[in-house]
C-alpha cells in the first residue's frame, strides 16, 4: 500500500467516525431533552420519512421502532398512502402485526392521516357519498389500532361556497360514521380552500359535532399570515403538525419561525401531541428530523 493509498485509507475512516459521532451527539441531545419536564409531547408523522418508504428501505412496520430507537419518541402518526397496499388498512392480520410493533417498542399510535380516498367536499353528491364511505376502513383501522382520529382533506371542484357547501355535508356523514367508534375526523389545511381559515372554520362550525375539528399545519399556507391562521385554528384543533423545510447554521427553521409558532399553541391551552413532519431535501431525513425535534423541544419550553 502506497503511502498516497494509506493517506486515503485513514481520511475515508475519520470522515466516516465524523458522521457515527454526530448521530450519537444528535440522539443524546434528543434523548436528554426527551426527559424535561418542560418539552412538548412529540409524535412522529410519518410522511417524514416518505423517501425511505417508498424507496423500499423500510416498511410501514417498521414505523414503530425506527420512531423509538432512532428518534426516541412514543407516539406516531400514519399515512394511509404508505402502508403496505391499500389493502393493508383493512386486514387485521396486518394491523395486528402493527399493532404487536408498538407494543414491543412502547408507542402510542396517535392517528392516521388519510389521502387519495376521494374528495369528501365533491360537489357531486353521489362522488362525495363514495369518498365518505372510503374513508370508513381507516375510521376502523385507528380504532384498531389505538388512534383518537383520522386527518382528512375538505377538497373538491367548484367555487369556494359550493365546496363549502358540500364539504359541510361530507365531513358531517363522516363524523357520524366515526362516532360510532370514537374516533375524530379532523381536517388539516391542505392546500386550496382548506389552506384559507376564512373558508374552513365556518366549515367546522356548521358541522358542529364533537369529533370534527382542525389539524393546523405550520407549512401549508398559500396567501394567509401564517402565525394569525394557526391561532384561529387552534380553538378548533385536535392535532398539531409542526411542518419543518430546512434549518439555518443556529437551527433555526428558514421558513417558520417556531418559537412564535409553538408560543401561539401553548397559549391555546392546547396539551395534546405535536407532530413532527420533516419535508425538505437538503437533510436528510433522519437528520431532518432529528432537528426539527432538537429545535421543538429548545423553543417550546421558553
């Protein structure tokens, strides 16, 4: 081995003891934090680690213990679109399987996020009748699994008032449905009409049932003031997505400022979990997530 070769050897060693050395700081920081008294109640959404699902280096049953082991948090939020085939939400052998996942690893499934089942606020009555009854295999699969809800969209085609109008009705026959096995139905903004609190409030208000309510997300807002959406929301939520794109050199979010944020949550009295939802491409996932925890739990508690 030339000495050029040797060089080479022990530079590709330290680069790679550089990178075990920071994972294990980033966990210890997460660990340690994990055990104040004064940090949120974390879970993990799922849609955070989309790539490594869908690029098959894990499963949806693998959800349960990479939040424990790798993140250190007990409480998960699922996507429907990344279990393991559609199917999957209704097959209890799966579930059970899940199920028997959390328990081993001591985690709380906190809800599933539900996508692609049609549009609840289709203004054609018999293509909303269908999207609500879409929706009842994961009304059941978070009843099986534990969950206290499943987030849905109030989307559809038409103008904001005939959407409205039938979003109303849609999320009302889904709500009854999911009564019946104590589950909530809440609303995330989602983009379109949902992403205007001007729009969807009074959605929930005429729904007016017990298990309807909002899941604020921090990111998804097109033209509303951000800060004054969330604290409007926030009466109404029962879920809390803490939305984060990519960190400055102090660890700061560049586009959320979340000690503003995560001050208008507490204030709300709101004392439920807060999710954490990585969705930038500069980290990496893994490292995306561990900072978005690292920067919740340095900011909630001041």
């Amino acid at each position: 081995m030339t000495l050029h070769n040797i060089k080479k050897y022990y530079q590709t060693q330290f680069i790679g003891m550089k990178k075990q050395l920071f994972a294990l700081f980033s966990l210890i920081c997460i660990c340690t934090m994990a055990n104040s008294q004064n940090n949120a109640k974390l879970s993990l959404a799922e849609w955070s680690l989309h790539r490594a699902i869908q690029t098959g280096k894990m499963t949806n049953l693998d959800f349960p213990r990479i939040a424990r082991t790798q993140f250190n948090i007990g409480a998960i939020e699922y996507v429907s679109v990344l279990f393991d085939g559609k199917a999957s939400g209704e097959d209890t052998v799966y579930l059970q399987k899940l199920k028997d996942e959390c328990e081993k690893y001591k985690v709380v499934s906190n809800l599933i996020m539900v996508d692609h089942e049609g549009d609840l606020g289709d203004t054609n009555l018999v293509k909303r009748n269908t999207a609500v009854e879409n929706h009842y295999k994961w009304v059941k699969a978070a009843k099986f699994l534990g969950c206290h809800s499943i987030r849905v969209n109030a989307a559809g085609e038409g103008t904001p008032e005939e959407v409205q109008k039938a979003a109303i009705d849609g999320l009302g026959k889904l709500c009854d449905y999911a009564s019946k096995f104590g589950i909530n139905v809440i609303v995330e903004n989602h983009w379109g009409n949902s992403s205007n609190p001007e729009w969807l409030i009074p959605v929930i208000q005429a729904v007016n049932k017990s298990n309807c309510g909002l899941l604020p997300d921090f990111g998804n807002f097109d033209k509303a003031d951000r800060y004054m959406a969330v604290a409007q929301m926030m009466p109404y939520s029962k879920g809390v997505s803490a939305k984060s794109y990519d960190f400055d050199d102090k660890g700061n979010e560049t586009k959320v400022d979340f000690k503003k944020m995560l001050e208008i949550v507490k204030k709300s009295g709101y004392n439920g979990y807060i999710g954490v939802e990585y969705e930038g491409v500069r980290l990496s996932e893994e490292d995306g997530i561990k900072a978005t925890i690292v920067l919740i739990n340095k900011t909630y508690g001041r």
